[in-house]
C-alpha cells in the first residue's frame, strides 16, 4: 500500500497518461484537422468548435460513468474545462504539437487534484474500487 508522497507520485505521475495525453489525442490530434492544413481565422474557430464542445460534454459524461461524483452540472468546474480546452485546442493549432497541450492539461488536472479537492474524488473512488 503506498501512503504519503509515494501516492502523490503515482496519482499525478498516473495523470500524464489518463486524462492528459489520451484526452489530448482524442480531442485535438483526432478531431482536428491537422494544423499545417488551416489557414487560421474563421476556418480555424470553425474548425475547434466540435473538438471543444465534446472535450466539454466528455467531463460530466465521464463522471457520471466512473463514479468519481462530479455534479454533472457543476458550472465552475464545466467553465475550467472549457477555458482549458480552448487553450488547449489553441495551442496544438499554433504548435502543430500534442506535448505542449498535453503538459498544460496535465498541470491543470494535478492543481486541481491536490489543491482544489479532486484529490478527495479521486481517493474516494480508488478506496471504494
């Protein structure tokens, strides 16, 4: 049984595979057109509001099936998703990269996860798997 900084590493070491990175290839490599292929301005905007819109609609879909206890509607944490993937989808259409997207994600979720109670969530679900 890990205790102490020996589960932090894990949980936020766990945290660059699931969610960050399988999140990131999903809703921006899969869903958007390659970034070399956009022009930029409104093709561009057009083009990200799918990607975004299911990157959205994933969080409580996802709570809902995992058991974590996301309120489905929980308007602060939706809006945090969604300014996230905006950037998120900004960044891979400006780098043409999924790493940079990828590491602002996963610092995202380890903040929220050790310092704005998802870490509560998270152990509380892992206790009860």
């Amino acid at each position: 049984l890990c205790t102490g900084f020996h589960l932090y590493f894990i949980i936020a070491s766990s945290m660059i595979i699931f969610p960050s990175l399988l999140e990131e290839a999903v809703f921006r490599v899969l869903l958007l057109p390659n970034p070399s292929n956009l022009r930029g301005g409104r093709a561009t905007a057009l083009a990200s509001i799918p990607s975004v819109s299911l990157y959205v609609a994933w969080h409580p879909f996802y709570a809902s099936i995992s058991g974590i206890g996301i309120p489905i509607f929980d308007a602060p944490f939706l809006s945090i998703v969604l300014i996230l993937g905006i950037t998120c989808t900004w960044l891979y259409l400006h780098t043409g990269s999924i790493w940079l997207p990828t590491i602002v994600h996963w610092l995202t979720v380890v903040i929220w996860v050790f310092f704005f109670g998802g870490r509560n969530r998270l152990l509380t679900e892992l206790a009860y798997s």
